[in-house]
C-alpha cells in the first residue's frame, strides 16, 4: 500500500479530490457486513473518489466495538488499497487504545492515520500536542489531524508538529474566518488542508484546498467533485451555486447537526440507491417516510441524481 512505498510527501499529494469518511454497512441483524463494505468501496472508487476513511463519524464509530473497528480498517485496505488512499481514523479516549489501533492500521496496511480528539474531553495546548505525539508517534504511518469549533487544533500546535515529517495535512471542520485564511497562509505550502465543514469548504476551497472530506462524497461525489473544481477554477459564481444547493439539503436536518444527523441522512440516500448499507445503530434512527421523501426530492434536485420514485 501507499504508505509501505511512498514517502510523506508522496502521500500528501495523494490527499486530494473527494475523500468520502464512508458509512458502515450493517446486515438484516445489525452486525458488520464485509460485503456491504466492499460494494461500497467498489461505488466509490468507480466514482473516482480518491480516499476512503473507514469507522469516522459519519461511520458511527462511537457506537462500534474495537473489533469492529479494526475490521473496517482491515477491510478497507482489502477492497479499497491500491484504489483509494486508506486513512484510518484511530481516535480513542484512552491513548493506549488509540496507540492500540493506530498500530494495528499500521499493520494492516492503511496509508494515513486520522487523530481526532477524543469527545467530551477539552484539553490544554500542551495535552493537545502531548496526545497527538503520542499516538501519531506509536507508528512510522503518514498521519492527519481533525480540527473542528468544538475541539479546534491551535495554529501554535499545527506549527509544532510540522517539525515531524510524518505530519501531512489538516481536515478542518472550524467556521472562523481568520483561522482559515491564517491556516492556508501559513501552512497550505506544508500541509494538505482538507476541508470539511460548511465555512471551510467555502473559504479554503476557493484559496485552493487540493481536497474535501464531506459525508456527501458517500452519494453524490461527481456533484463534491464539481463543486472542487469549480473553486479550483475560481469559477465563483458556479462554486456559490453548487454550494448553496448542498446548503438547501443540509437544510432538511440542520437543526440536528450537532447530532451527527448527517449520517442516517447519508445512509439514507446510499440505501435510495441501490446500496447495502442497513440501517444507523443507537442512538441515530432511520429517517422518517416523509423525510425519505424529502430526501429523494433533494436527491434529484439538488444533486442531479437518479433515484427511483
């Protein structure tokens, strides 16, 4: 895989395009499904997603065992490697297990790990970086950072960590302006910076993010891919469209953002097209009639896509 042949810098340039954090498919009795998975990956890569991060949050990882969680990861190199850059998510509140599964991806053979801080913890600066030093430095794999408004990663420890070489890019979630435009001022030449939330695909989009990471890249990712390239092109007035019509079905379940709504919605809407994904686990709920509705309009609408009536 990339990570055994390439060099951090190789990898980087790999973080690009849509990178899509991929449900987790269940079966009719609610446990893992490695077929699911592999139809999911298969969708992806014909699509020409670039990168897949198995068991992150649009992939209710909270609700998933470590087992289970290693079995995404081993799957996803399974089907996935070679198609798509691997990035495993190994977050965990205990920094022995995160150390724990970080080195079994290793072994496995993903090409990035994603170190995201552990919800409901808001730690200092210092345990910050002592987190991830310490979990991104149990394995000799290129590795990213999650920043959001919730648990941002300060621009003082971004700046430190671009010390370690192993250190290739930044997914941010953050709505502040001026940390976004400080982040790709100072560090768009070092680091691949990943858009993922609404203000930052915007903002770092049109300052030239080489990629995104977004739910929808699950089931529209040539509209994700559209609206990349549009910013690419500093075609604004086409990026502002394509963006405000994402807006209009993010709409739907704004309001439960917080929730993590967006993943039975993307469930959902992969399930309206012929996918096996199953049903969310506790504590998310399948979408309502009328919000499948709602859903399958937005699809067609929005999206441009194909779905039956």
């Amino acid at each position: 895989m990339f990570s055994n042949v390439a060099s951090p810098d190789d990898v980087r340039a790999r973080l690009a395009g849509c990178i899509a954090p991929i449900v987790t498919p269940f079966d009719a009795t609610g446990a893992l499904s490695m077929n699911g998975l592999a139809a999911i990956i298969d969708f992806l890569a014909a699509a020409g997603v670039s990168g897949i991060v198995p068991g992150d949050l649009v992939g209710e990882y909270p609700a998933l065992s470590l087992a289970e969680r290693q079995g995404l990861i081993e799957g996803s190199v399974k089907f996935g490697g070679g198609r798509c850059v691997v990035i495993a998510l190994v977050s965990h509140a205990s920094v022995d297990t995160a150390i724990e599964l970080a080195r079994f991806a290793e072994r496995a053979g993903v090409d990035v790990i994603k170190l995201a801080l552990p919800y409901p913890y808001a730690p200092s600066d210092a345990m910050i970086l002592e987190y991830i030093r310490r979990v991104g430095g149990s394995t000799g794999v290129p590795f990213i950072v999650e920043s959001s408004d919730e648990l941002p990663i300060p621009l003082s420890v971004i700046a430190t960590l671009c010390a370690d070489p192993r250190f290739v890019g930044v997914e941010e979630m953050g709505s502040d302006l001026g940390r976004l435009h400080r982040l790709h001022r100072e560090f768009s030449g070092r680091l691949a910076l990943l858009p993922a939330g609404d203000p930052a695909l915007l903002v770092l989009g049109l300052l030239g993010a080489p990629g995104l990471i977004t739910a929808e890249c699950n089931f529209a990712p040539a509209f994700m891919r559209e609206f990349l390239d549009a910013c690419r092109r500093r075609d604004l007035d086409r990026a502002l469209l394509l963006f405000d019509r994402r807006t209009q079905y993010r709409d739907l379940f704004r309001e439960g953002l917080g929730r993590a709504l967006f993943t039975p919605w993307a469930k959902a809407a992969m399930e309206l097209l012929g996918l096996p994904v199953g049903k969310p686990r506790l504590p998310h709920e399948p979408l309502s009639p009328g919000e499948v509705s709602l859903l399958r309009k937005a699809l067609r609408e929005q999206f441009g896509l194909s779905v039956p009536a």
